[in-house]
C-alpha cells in the first residue's frame, strides 16, 4: 500500500485546509491570520491520524469536542510550507477540494515570505482565503475584516513563534 496516496485519499474526504481570521490587539491592523491543516478520525480508528503525525514529524492530535472526534492539526507555517504543501503536490486531492488546496498553498507561501505584514499583502490573503471553503460558516465576512483594518507599518502572525517576528 502506498501511505502518501492513501493518505491524500482520506484527507479528500475527511480533511480540511483552511484559513480562519481573528480580531487582534496585539497585532497591527488588527487582525491575526491562521493557516491550518487538519484531518479527524473516530477514536477507535485514529491509527492513521498518528501514521500521519509520525510521517510528517509535525503537527499534534487533540479531541475535537464538536463531534466526539480526534483531529490531527497542523498550524504552523513553516511546516504547512515545508511539509503539507510539498504532500499535496506530491499526491494531489481527486475531488474539487484540490482547489481549496492550491488556494491554501499560495496563502502559506505568502505568509511564509512575510506578505502577511502589509495591508496589501494580508487583504490579498484575506480575498483568496474567503474564496475556500465555500460550504463552510465563517464568523466574519471578508467586508468586516477588509473594512475595519486598521493603518499601521505591518502585522504579524501565529507562526509557531507566539506571534512575534
């Protein structure tokens, strides 16, 4: 069996790439964006969440309270870049959700080169990343978070370095 194809496989059906956005004091505009990976599992069947953890030397499993799941996650962006997207490339998603995919690469990649600390930069990550997802609920619109910006020389992010650059 090959793990990499099984596991696009079952990120396909079970797995999410997604780009969430948080009011933030301590960020300059306001706003902090978060890049995140993620795939669940029953509990009694999580045997390829920790395959996956154990492959990619990255990430962490925590229950996800919601639906009484395990979820597998990966947030930090240098590991997205490094690991994840190289993944998907690798072994690509077969069912529209590729798209979400791709979206979310270029998100990472902008995010890893810094473009996240300009107003240009973040409402170009925020206009891609609304566009992914489109069954999901989002607690703020892109108008809401694009109107409300606030001036300043940049912004920084949850990269796995508390949000200090």
């Amino acid at each position: 069996m090959n793990l990499d194809a099984y596991i696009s496989g079952f990120v396909d059906g079970e797995g999410c790439f997604c780009v969430s956005f948080q009011p933030s004091r301590r960020h300059r505009l306001g706003w902090e964006a978060r890049p995140s990976f993620s795939v669940s599992q029953n509990a009694d069947r999580a045997e390829l969440l920790f395959a996956m953890r154990d492959k990619w030397q990255c990430g962490f499993i925590r229950p996800d309270r919601s639906d009484n799941t395990l979820k597998f996650e990966i947030r930090n962006v240098q590991s997205l870049v490094d690991v994840v997207l190289p993944h998907f490339r690798a072994f690509p998603l077969f069912s529209s959700k590729q798209a979400d995919v791709e979206s979310f690469s270029r998100v990472c990649i902008w995010m890893h080169e810094g473009q996240h600390r300009t107003i240009e930069g973040f409402m170009k990550i925020v206009k891609v990343a609304m566009n992914m997802n489109s069954s999901g609920k989002r607690k703020y619109s892109e108008d809401e978070i694009l109107n409300s910006l606030q001036s300043g020389e940049g912004i920084v992010c949850a990269t796995g370095n508390r949000g200090l650059t």
